[in-house]
C-alpha cells in the first residue's frame, strides 16, 4: 500500500510540475498589448541589444590572446552557432508570438517546472546584461575624460560594507544607477517612442562602424596576416604570441575564440520577446531574426578584420583596442567615430535588455508563477508598467554594486539555458502527437540529452586540457558518438513530424531534428566551460526561484492551467 501511494504521490508530483499551458497556434495572435513593431523597428532592436562591447572590446582580445588574424573565423563560427539557435527561435516565435520568448515556448510545449527555470534565468540575463551595459557605458565615458569619474566615485562613494570575498565592486557606479533607471522611464513611457530611440542610437553606431572600417582599409596591410615566426622569435618583448601567420594559436585557438566570441551575439532573443507588440509577427519574427544575425556577422568580421590589418595581432591593446590601433596608424581622429558609436551602441544594449525584461515578468505573473503586480498594463501606454519599473530598478542596483567582470560572467549561463530550451520545444513540438506514446518520446530525448552531456565532457576534459589524448577516449567518444546518431536516426526517421493546416504562414526550422540537437550540443558544451563560481552564483539565483515557485507560483498556476503533461 505505502508502495503504491508513494507512486501515486510521484506521478501527481509529476503531473503538476510538468503541466501545460493551451495555446494553439490559431488563437496565439490575441494580446492586451499594442501591436506597432514593424520588421525595421525588430530589426534594429535586435542589432541595438546585440552590437555592444562585442565590437569595441572583444574583437581586440581574442585577436591578441585566443585567435590572432583568425579571429575573423571565430566570429564567423561564433555566427553559425547563434544561427542555429535563432532559427530555433525562428519557429515557435512565429507559432507562438507571445511576450515572454523561451519562457512560453517552453511553457506551451515541455512543461511548467522547465518554463519557470527558463523565465528565471532570461530575467537573471535581462538584469545582468543591462547592468553590464550600464558599467560599460560609464567606463568608456571614464576612460575619455581621464578616469576622473571613478576617481571621484572611489573617493565619495566607496562600498559601504565589507567586501573582503570580492563579491562586489570597489565603489557604487552612480554613474551607472542613474543611467540604468533614466532608461527604464523611457521605456515605460511607450513601446514605439523606446522603439525611436533604439532606432536613433543604432544608425548612429553602424554609422560609426562604417568609418572605423573604411578608414581602417586605407591603413591595411595584408602581411601582417602572415607574420614570419622569425619575426616574433626576434622581438624579446613578446612571451606568448604563438607561431605567426594567419592562425598563430591553430584551429584550436580559433575554437576557443569562437565559444567567446558567441557571447558577442547574444541579444537577438529579445526580437522574439515581443511577439505581443509587432505587426504580423508571423512573417516579421523570423525575417528580423535572420536580419539581426547575419548584420551582426558582418560587422564583426569587418571590424576583426580591419584591426588585425592594421596592426599585428600581438601588438593589439586590449583596453582601447580601436583607438590605438588608429593612433598607431596615424589616424587619431578616428576616435570620435570610435567614443561615438561605442557610447550609442552601449545605449542600445541597455535598452535592448530592459525591453525583454518586463514581457518576461508580465508573461510569467499572467501565469501565476510571479506576483500579481508584475502582470499589470498601464491604459495609456499599454505596456507593463510595473515590471518595467521594478525590473529597472533591480537592474540599477545590480549596476550600482556589481563591477562589470562578475556581471558578464553572470549573463552567459543564462542565455544558453533558454537557447536549450527553446531547441528542445522545436523538438518536441514537431515530433509529439496526440495518437503516440509521447512518454517513449521524452525518455529517447532524456536519453540523448544524456549522451551529449558525455561528449562534450570528454571533448573539454580529455581533449581540451590534456596535450596526450588517450586513445581510449577516443575510442568512448566514438562509440557515443554513433550510439547518439542510431538514436536520433531510430527515435525521429519514422515519426511523422506534427505539421498542420494552421501552420501553413509559419517559419519551419530546418533540418530537424539534426539541426536542434546540434543546438543542444553547442550550448550544452559552451555551459560546462563555464567558471566554477558562476555555477555557484547560478545555483544561489537558482534557490531563490524555486522558493518563488514552490511557496507561490505552483499555487497560483493550479488555478489557471489545466494539467496538460509530456508524462501522462
């Protein structure tokens, strides 16, 4: 008896935590909110939230450190990656055009335990990525005007507690605060006047991009993509430079560029995030997603491209990689273009990631799963108004107390967990129909999810860090690796895919399900190369959702769900 009720327990624990929200494709189109986004106006929010410090810092730092010339490969590997992400996106954004993104896909198509561990960690990347936005802003700004705001800040505003474990920054960034909450009251005065801003700042950035790299042409210089290693042996100064030529650090280097490259592209989630807001977002989703993407690619491959021209990929400074390089070049008043389009850009990140953050909170207090007071629409600007407020000003503290380091490794985790989860709804989505076992369909994804998980361990642990590779894991990881293939062949080759008449005007992911899965294992390998303490720091993030959900939002959900599941 006590085995059975422990069963019955289980399966009703199971039940609930795996239940469903009902949205069919047909009737996903109904919002509260204003519809007013156009392609043009997703477009450039998506560019705005993407083109950031990716361009002004991290082209210059993979070039010296991880990739040197052939940072323009990492870019583009790094592009192809986020592609299969974003076509992932692609799909259930024009299915389901709702506010919340990754959070209602997963929702609608695994479950309601899956859909609040993926809307925690997209509010977590919202915060944090304005709030590293907002440091990024202030630093560059400090940087032109000789350091003295930091200067002055560390002087009248030191951090008032102790701060012996590092945990936050040296001195509370006013400069940062004010900027982050300047924002989130444009943004709650209305979508389309948000919208005008992003757009301005934007133009003004790819503006800016375009000089930097016509000029930097007229200074290229094609052999310093194939510097001699006799060259480097003879400059004492340099220590590590690898050998020369246009992959100084191998393939290898340009891989692990690439995985910190990715990171650059993160933001172009936020054009699925406002499917309730935009016109026909059927056709408009998938089009700006693609749009964002490829001008992203394109930008950054200029930009690595003309820098390690310009100047040997050795020789680049990390902290100002432009603008020296410019001046080296003799072209100083490049700078303006350089401090223009990077203070306009920064603008952009941080609207980009304050836009999202508020659908994110209102989907999920619609749902039960977060406090009332975050689902409400104001009348006048039919956006919500309190989850942009309140979001805003978490994201000022996390600004105000947080030093830009701790804040980028705390955004990555994040974003690869919603990526996952959204190539795992396409999955299920397409393959899961109301005739089959859909349990024998959970269990073969758990299965292959499982495997991945292997792989990429031996590929980091044993392949990575190692300089001998053991031919026994060699041999497990092709064993595995055709195990995973015969899997996906045998649970997906005869299943027919769940495609109806209504999906008829909807964008379909190609290749599936090779193309999710290779998702799953891009993002998958990218989260175990992660740092240990941001896994503890996720973990913490991690506790206080769960209390949320299993004192509140499991409550309240009951009451509006029906306990539609994957398991039963």
């Amino acid at each position: 008896m006590e085995t059975i009720e422990t069963n019955n327990i289980m399966q009703r624990a199971l039940a609930i935590v795996s239940r469903r929200k009902r949205i069919s494709a047909t009737n996903a189109l109904h919002s509260q909110l204003r519809r007013c986004l156009t392609v043009f106006d997703l477009t450039t929010l998506g560019i705005g939230s993407t083109l950031g410090a990716g361009i002004y810092i991290l082209a210059g730092t993979v070039a010296r450190d991880l990739a040197g010339p052939g940072v323009l490969l990492s870019f583009i590997i790094a592009g192809i990656a986020s592609l299969l992400s974003g076509l992932c996106y692609a799909e259930l954004g024009s299915k389901y055009p709702r506010a919340g993104s990754a959070y209602v896909y997963s929702y609608i198509v695994i479950g309601e335990l899956a859909a609040f561990v993926t809307g925690w960690n997209l509010i977590l990347e919202y915060v944090v990525g304005a709030a590293s936005a907002a440091r990024a802003w202030t630093s560059t700004v400090d940087s032109m005007i000789g350091f003295r705001m930091s200067t002055f800040f560390q002087s009248n505003f030191p951090f008032p507690f102790s701060n012996s474990m590092g945990m936050f920054a040296s001195y509370m960034d006013i400069g940062a605060f004010g900027l982050t909450l300047i924002t989130t009251v444009l943004l709650a005065i209305g979508v389309k006047e948000s919208s005008r801003m992003n757009n301005f700042c934007t133009t003004i950035n790819l503006t800016s991009v375009a000089i930097i790299v016509v000029s930097g042409l007229f200074k290229a210089d094609i052999n310093n993509w194939h510097i001699p290693i006799s060259q480097i042996r003879q400059n004492q100064s340099i220590s590590l430079a690898g050998y020369g030529g246009f992959l100084p650090y191998s393939f290898s280097g340009v891989l692990s560029g690439a995985a910190t490259c990715f990171y650059a592209f993160v933001g172009f989630d936020l054009v699925a995030t406002t499917g309730e807001e935009t016109e026909n977002p059927r056709r408009a989703i998938p089009i700006s997603i693609c749009l964002v993407l490829l001008v992203c690619s394109i930008v950054y491959c200029a930009v690595a491209a003309v820098l390690t021209l310009m100047v040997p990929y050795y020789s680049i400074r990390i902290d100002a990689s432009l603008p020296d390089a410019f001046n080296r070049v003799g072209l100083p008043h490049v700078k303006i273009a350089i401090t223009l389009g990077a203070i306009t850009g920064l603008t952009s990140s941080i609207i980009g990631s304050l836009f999202p953050l508020p659908r994110v909170l209102y989907s999920m207090a619609s749902d039960g799963l977060l406090f009332s007071i975050f689902g409400k629409v104001s009348n006048r600007s039919h956006t919500p108004i309190y989850s942009t407020l309140i979001g805003g000003i978490f994201a000022s503290l996390m600004a105000l107390i947080f030093d830009l380091l701790t804040l980028v490794e705390m955004l990555s985790i994040g974003t690869l967990i919603a990526y996952t989860q959204v190539a795992l709804a396409v999955l299920i989505s397409r393959y899961e129909t109301m005739e089959d076992n859909n349990h024998d369909l959970s269990k073969s994804i758990l299965s292959i999810i499982s495997i991945i998980l292997a792989l990429c361990f031996i590929s980091i642990y044993s392949f990575e860090k190692s300089d001998f590779i053991n031919p026994i894991s060699i041999m497990i990881f092709s064993i595995l690796l055709s195990i995973l293939i015969l899997l996906i062949y045998k649970t997906f080759s005869k299943k027919k895919q769940n495609i109806s008449n209504e999906t008829d005007n909807i964008f379909l992911t190609p290749l599936t399900p090779w193309l999710p899965i290779f998702s799953i294992f891009c993002n998958v390998y990218l989260m175990l190369k992660l740092s240990f303490v941001t896994w503890i720091r996720f973990i913490i993030w991690m506790i206080m959702g769960f209390s949320i959900y299993f004192f509140y939002g499991i409550h309240q959900a009951e009451k509006l769900i029906l306990p539609v599941s994957i398991f039963i």
